[in-house]
C-alpha cells in the first residue's frame, strides 16, 4: 500500500494488488487492519517513503525483505509513534534518553542494545500520517521503499516499487556514539564538531 501525504496503499494480503486509501480515520483504520492481517504498508515519513509490516510479524516482515529485494540478513528499523511502544524491544539508557528527548519526532535512527540480545535501530518520525499510522497500527519494522541498491522513494509513484535525505543513523551501543550514516542531522549537529588539535 502506498500513502501519498495524501494516500496510503497496501500490498502482500490481495491477489488485486496495491490499493490506495486515503488518511482519513476510515483509511487510518483499513490501513491498521491490513498490518496486523500480515500486510506490508508504504507510507510517507519525515524523510523518505517507508515500506512496513506489523513489527511482531515475522512472515509479514520477511514479505518487506521479498518486496524490496533486500536480503534477509540486512536490518530493518523498528519504528513508532512514542517512547513507551520500545518497551519490550530496547534497553533505553540515560544517553540514548536524551537523544530521544532532542531529536525525536525526527529524522534521526538510533541503533540501541535490542532486548533478547543484538541491536535494533529505533525511531519516531516527524509526519502527521506516519504517527497517525503508527499510532493505529502499532509498531513497525520498516525500510525505505525502493528496491534494494537503488534511491529512496521520495513520492507515492516512486514507492510504487529519486533520491531523497534519509534519517541519519548513529550507533549507541559503544562506549562513545558513533554516526554510521549522515543523513538529515549532520554529525556536527548531533555530536557537536570535532575537538581541535594541538599542535
């Protein structure tokens, strides 16, 4: 399903393929209802257009990895509409805290120690339509939607499956953060700018 600003669109639960619907709390609702049956969903964000399915879904988010062409091994992000839906996922540090506390709803993607073991990356973005889907549907494991090597999807016909500024990703899980993409917050912005050298 693709979501313009304006529209959402499903896939992966109808042999009639991609189907529009509009934000309205009826399409809202659809929308949510095609998630938890095992639907992959496009929707605009804050940077890019994402491609998600229910996080606690696993065929619904192997179907992400099959429609993007991503492979399998290659991490999602789990994404939600408030602070409280990461618990029972990551372990949220004072560090980790107050970076959520700066930059979130925004383009920033955090990559946090993952409850059960491993790392997860996290973020709430900064959309009226993301939250609003989020909010109804509950957290999902998205990417951005475009087939894998290729842009991200910056309007509905691109995410129907050029090039747009993606979240900037910073890994937390080390004594020091550490920024793994620059996206939208430059390093600069989030970590502050280099130390000078002596000398």
């Amino acid at each position: 399903m693709v979501l313009r600003p304006d529209e959402l669109r499903a896939s992966g639960v109808s042999s009639r393929g991609p189907r529009f619907l509009k934000p309205t709390k009826a399409g809202l609702n659809r929308a949510a209802q095609l998630v938890r049956s095992g639907g992959v969903i496009a929707f605009p964000t804050d940077t890019v257009f994402g491609l998600g399915a229910a996080a606690d879904d696993e065929i619904a988010t192997r179907r992400v990895f099959h429609i993007k062409g991503r492979p399998v091994g290659l991490p999602l992000i789990l994404m939600v509409a408030e602070e409280s839906q990461l618990e029972g996922w990551v372990h949220v540090d004072s560090r980790s805290e107050a970076m959520m506390r700066r930059w979130w709803p925004g383009p920033l993607t955090l990559i946090l120690h993952a409850k059960g073991g491993g790392t997860l990356g996290v973020r709430i973005p900064k959309h009226r339509v993301a939250l609003d889907l989020l909010k109804a549907a509950g957290p999902l494991m998205t990417t951005s939607a475009n087939l894998h090597g290729r842009d991200p999807a910056m309007t509905a016909g691109e995410a129907d499956l050029p090039g747009g500024l993606v979240s900037t990703v910073v890994d937390l899980t080390g004594p020091e953060p550490h920024v793994l993409r620059e996206g939208a917050i430059t390093t600069p912005e989030l970590l502050g700018p280099p130390p000078l050298r002596s000398g």
